[in-house]
C-alpha cells in the first residue's frame, strides 16, 4: 500500500524511558507523517517508563504509515541499542533519517534531509546529513549548507551505503592508529592527541557510545557530513539524568531553531569548511585552558542565577 505523504524518507525513531521528551519529539514526527516510521526502544521491558514510552509511541501513531518496531527485552545500553536499532533499519531501507527521542527537529529538517539524499545518493564521499549546527558557522557564500570533517548525531541521515562501513568493534582502529594516513587527516592542534584518546576508550567498550566508532568510520575513509547553516535540531535531554550530556547549563542544551529556506542553496564545492571546522573542534573538542575553564564557570554561574 502506498500513502500519500510529505515525507518519503522512512524515519527510525529511537526512544527509551523518558516519556516527556519522547511525546515532544513524536509531535514533530507527527507533522512530517513519514509513510514509513521504524521505532527502536531499548529495555528492559518490565520497566515502567520504557512500557510507557512504547505505549506512547505506538497509541500516537495516528497517520496513515508503515510501522515497524524493534522493542529490546532486555536493557542494551546506548550504545549496543543503538548500533544494532541502526543495522536493523538500514538492512531494511536505503536511506533513514534518525532521531533520538530528545531531538526535537524544527519541520523543516526532514524535507531538507530528503533532498540532500537525494542529490547526494550515489556521492560516497559524502556520509551523513546533520540537522545541529553547534558552531553557529553560516555557509559565507549563501548556501543551505557546508562540508564538515565533524558530524553532529542529534537529528542526522544517512544511506545504506554508508553505514555499510561502521564497525561498533572499531577492530580496524588497531590497525590505523599505527599509520601516518589517519594523523594526517587530523588538521588542527591538539586533533590528532584527541582522536587517539577518543577512540582508544571507545574500542574496549568502555564508554557506552555508538557514535565514536561512526565518527572513526567516517574519518577512516575520509568521508564528510553536510551541515545545516542554520540549526534545524534542539536537544532537550540535558541534565543529570542524561546518559552522555550531564551539564544543563551547556550552550549546546536546548538550542533555538530556525527553519531553512528553499528551495535550497547547493555549495559550489564540498570540500570541508575548515573555519567551521575549527570553531567546532576548538569549543567542543579541544581540552579546555585553565583560562577557559574559570570563564566558563563563571558563566554557568551567572547564567543559573539569571533563572
């Protein structure tokens, strides 16, 4: 059966025991009414919350769609869950836009996702479309978007092809962190050192997150994401319940959205945009300074007294 719909791109929806963020976010979800909606929970199941986000999800389902779920039993982990919810949905579709249940996307993300894997869908050097723009940085010729050697995963796309090459193992991180060619990739001070911390803690598991052994698939093969110049994408799921993103008062924490124009404006060249790229690494990657981190304490200070 076919549904007419103005979202054609199936649309994977992770979720897992928060309720508040998940309805928020299904809300969004609701309006672009995906004719395809593939829904991930991680467990357990006994547990009352994860029951409640399910029964959520699937009594809010209310458009006419093709659903389909993949509810774990037992409690996986971020990232087992959402590895394996990403391989259970790209075996079955060649293109998936992704959204974790505290990504809220403005509505214009999934039309500007659908085009892009489009127009990029036979471009392997371009592997994944990102709706947050965390640096702030605006194309400066007047693009709809800019080439990034960094990727956001808080409302993304992707194709098959792509995620083809993602290893939740990192078994080829040995191999590479002994060569030249991934260091050369790295272009600014202090990348490189932190690569190489990044992924030796992420190879053995011992941090519970998917999207290290992404980020290294992408670099592995000299890949790019293509970034929104306006940030389509608000995470909510900041504070110390949180699994990764514990500090509430981070500037990346409940960002405003705007939505894109169209139709959109193609850049003449996707090579990366290294003074976006910079701004990036250096206020989200590179270890604070003392300097920095005094002036970003009194910042959180005044910003919590200001509530």
């Amino acid at each position: 059966m076919i549904f007419e719909s103005s979202c054609h791109t199936p649309v994977l929806l992770l979720v897992y025991n928060r309720p508040a963020f998940t309805a928020k976010v299904l809300a969004a979800v609701r309006a672009a009414q995906p004719a395809t909606l593939l829904v991930a929970a991680d467990g357990p199941v006994g547990d009352p919350k994860c029951q409640e986000v399910r029964e959520l999800v699937m009594q809010g389902i209310d458009w006419p769609c093709h659903v389909h779920t993949r509810f774990s039993p037992t409690r996986l982990g971020c990232r087992k869950a959402i590895s394996q919810a990403l391989d259970w949905g790209f075996a079955g579709h060649e293109r998936l836009i992704v959204i974790e249940d505290d990504c809220l996307p403005e509505s214009s993300f999934f039309r500007f996702c659908t085009e892009l894997l489009e127009r990029y869908q036979d471009d392997d050097k371009v592997m994944q479309i990102c709706g947050s723009n965390l640096s702030g940085h605006v194309a400066q010729d007047g693009s709809s978007y800019y080439s990034s050697r960094f990727a956001t995963i808080w409302g993304w796309a992707s194709w098959r092809r792509a995620w083809k090459h993602h290893d939740a193992a990192m078994r080829k991180w040995q191999e590479h962190r002994s060569t030249t060619r991934w260091k050369a990739s790295c272009k600014f001070r202090g990348e490189a050192a932190w690569r190489k911390k990044l992924y030796d803690s992420a190879c053995p598991g011992d941090i519970d997150a998917w999207s290290i052994a992404w980020e290294f698939a992408r670099q592995a093969r000299d890949g790019v994401s293509l970034i929104s110049s306006v940030n389509l994408v608000s995470n909510l799921g900041w504070g110390q319940e949180a699994t990764h993103t514990h500090d509430a008062h981070d500037p990346r924490a409940s960002m405003q959205t705007n939505p894109i124009s169209f139709p959109l404006q193609h850049p003449g060249s996707l090579e990366p945009n290294d003074q976006a790229d910079r701004a990036y690494f250096n206020r989200y990657c590179r270890p604070p300074s003392l300097l920095s981190r005094i002036r970003r304490k009194i910042w959180r200070k005044w910003r919590t007294m200001m509530r």
